[in-house]
C-alpha cells in the first residue's frame, strides 16, 4: 500500500478493534493473528495467518497493549 499520509494518520482511519500498532513501522490485523512468539527477554514478534506466515517485530513499548487487546494482560 502506498500513502502519502503517515502511519499515525493511517492508523487512526483503521477500525480500533480490529487493528493495533505493534511496532512504529507496522499495523497488523487482529484477525489475522496467528500467534505471538516469543524470541527472548521481552521480545516478540507476530506471526500473521497468511500463507507466507508473515512475522511482524512487536516494539517493546507496544507489548502492553497488545497483549491487552488479546487478553493476555
């Protein structure tokens, strides 16, 4: 997807419930997670439900709230 507006923009249009910001660079679709990893001393990343199982890194300032939106907090 190409946008001239910022991430920030982009990510406010999105419908709350369904998407986050996990790491200053990437928004993912809770619909499409398929599991978050762990890779160590408070690193995760996403792997989304996609063919190519794509991984996304989760910023560590991101966590909390994504862990939240899970129900994992």
């Amino acid at each position: 997807l190409l946008a001239d507006d910022s991430l920030d923009v982009l990510a406010r249009r999105l419908k709350t419930e369904t998407f986050v910001r996990v790491h200053r660079s990437a928004v993912i679709n809770l619909d499409f997670l398929h599991e978050l990893e762990r890779e160590g001393d408070r690193k995760y990343t996403a792997v989304l439900r996609d063919t190519n199982r794509t991984r996304v890194s989760v910023a560590r300032e991101r966590l909390p709230d994504l862990k939240a939106r899970l129900g994992l907090a």
